[in-house]
C-alpha cells in the first residue's frame, strides 16, 4: 500500500482575455495584491478561435497569460478559480464597459507534467474538486513540449500558447530549484 505524499507546490498561471486593456491591467493589479508578483507575462494575442464570448464581452477580443512568482498548494485551484470569478463580477457591476462581461480570468495551474485548467463546467474528461469547481488536464508534457489532447480548446494548441507554457515551465523549475 503506497502512502500519501506532500506534494510539491505549482505555478499559477491565469489566461486573462477582454477587448479593453483598462480591464486586463485591473485584472492583473487585483491578482498581484492576492497571489503576488507577476513573475512572466506572455505577448497578448488574439482570441478568435470561438465565437462563444461575442454575446458578453465583445468582438476583438486579446488574451495574455500571467505566470505568478509565488508557487502555490496543488489543492489551492478551488480557491483560485471562486476568486477570479469573484472579480470577474466585481468589475462588471462597476460598469466602467459596455459589456455585461468586460473581463475572463481562468486560472491553472503548470507542473512539470502538465498544465490544469479549472473551470466550472463539467464534462467527460473533468474531475470534480470541490464547491462547483473541476480541474481539466488541458495539455500535457511529452517529448520536450506541451501536447494537447482532443479536448484542448483551439487556443491551447496555438504555438504561441505552448512555446509560452514552455518558457512558464523553465520558470517553474528555477522558482522550485530556489524554494
């Protein structure tokens, strides 16, 4: 019989998208005073793979990820993910946008084999965590590179998007190496 292990922290990461830059750079401020230093940012990118979000926040929408410096317990994504939608709402009832959604905020988090996303949907391929929270393992580590499965949403299999989850694991191991 194998025997519970503390497990080692990961790196959060949150894709944050919207039309507005006003709204990413709020978004990004509320997480730093929560989870702390921003430690890598990737270029900003159109988000044009679906058409989902047209209704709520709008067309010509750019998405980032921010990688944060402070590695976080595995068990934290619950948290994580009722506290970006926390914010999410808090922005939209200051109706500073036209949108009825001017900010999207996932959260995931990056360990050596894998990147999590948490979402509040539950499909086939989710494991349900806790408080109406699942985890999907949205990419996996093989071979040097970030692979996708078939469920991987369109903009996870983006070059840009692995090469910069690529670099977000470089980082994670430097930041495990000084912890």
């Amino acid at each position: 019989m194998a025997e519970p292990r503390p497990q080692v922290p990961v790196l959060l990461l949150v894709a944050a998208f919207s039309r507005h830059e006003e709204a990413l750079s709020w978004g990004s401020e509320r997480l730093e005073e929560c989870y702390g230093p921003i430690g890598l940012v990737s270029n900003p990118f159109p988000f044009n793979q679906t058409t989902y979000y047209a209704a709520t926040m709008g067309m010509d929408l750019r998405k980032r990820f921010l990688a944060f410096r402070d590695l976080v317990a595995p068990d934290s994504l619950p948290d994580i993910k009722l506290h970006t939608n926390a914010l999410e709402s808090e922005l939209a009832c200051l109706q500073r946008f036209p949108e009825i959604r001017p900010l999207n905020l996932d959260p995931g988090h990056l360990s050596l084999g894998k990147f999590l996303l948490a979402t509040t949907k539950d499909q086939a391929h989710r494991v349900y965590l806790r408080d109406g929270i699942f985890a999907e393992v949205t990419l996996r580590y093989e071979a040097g590179a970030f692979e996708p499965w078939p469920w991987t949403y369109a903009d996870y299999r983006q070059e840009c998007v692995r090469s910069f989850l690529r670099d977000a694991r470089d980082y994670y191991r430097e930041r495990l190496r000084e912890s």
